[in-house]
C-alpha cells in the first residue's frame, strides 16, 4: 500500500512539473450568419498540436490561422496569426503561468488550456 502511495505521488509531482505535452481543444463554431442551420453536417477535426517548452508543433493549416493566449479574466496577454503552411510556432518566452489558448481558424474557434 505504501508503494502505491508512494508511486501515485510521483506521478502527481511529474504531471504538474512536466508542462509538455498534447493540447486537448475544444470546437466552437461562430456563425456569422443565423439564418439557417448555420453548422456544417459533418464536425471538424480539432487539430492535433503538441506543447514543448515554449513551442507549439502541428501539421500546416490550408489556411492563415489567429492564435490567442487568455488569462484568468479572459484578457487576451498575446495574439498573432500563424501563416498557411507553417508547422511550429514559438510563444514567447516572457509568459508564464496557465492560459487559455484559442486557434481561430474560419469559422471554428479551437480551446484548450496549457501551462507555460
């Protein structure tokens, strides 16, 4: 028993160390226009992205996409547009703490959360 105890507390202290590691979102779809259904039939694939350290990897976007950072009060601390194509993207060094990040790409609107 305590092994276990012993074990699960290793495991606690190396989640909330290690910061590194896939981003879960959400999709949002802001519609423009709400006449009609305003949502396609078929969902949207949330993109897979993975955080390491200060950088953010993912396959390219078809299209240029708004990257945000939101703090606790929802205050937007850092945006920028990721162009078509590119496949990493450096956050600044000088944040650090937990944000909401949004990728806005079209219409959908992708969230998670990560910690820098």
């Amino acid at each position: 028993m305590k092994k276990l105890f012993l074990l699960c507390c290793f495991f606690a202290v190396t989640l909330t160390i290690n910061a590194n590691g896939w981003i879960h979102f959400q999709t949002n779809y802001n519609n423009p226009n709400p006449i009609g259904i305003g949502r396609q039939r078929t969902p949207v694939q949330s993109p897979a992205v993975y955080l390491e350290d200060c950088t953010l990897s993912f396959n390219a976007f078809e299209d240029d996409c708004v990257i945000q950072l939101l703090d606790e009060d929802d205050a937007i601390v850092f945006s920028d547009i990721i162009s078509a194509g590119t496949t990493s993207f450096l956050l600044p060094s000088t944040l650090e703490g937990e944000y909401q990040i949004q990728l806005i790409y079209g219409n959908f609107i992708f969230t998670g959360y990560i910690e820098l």
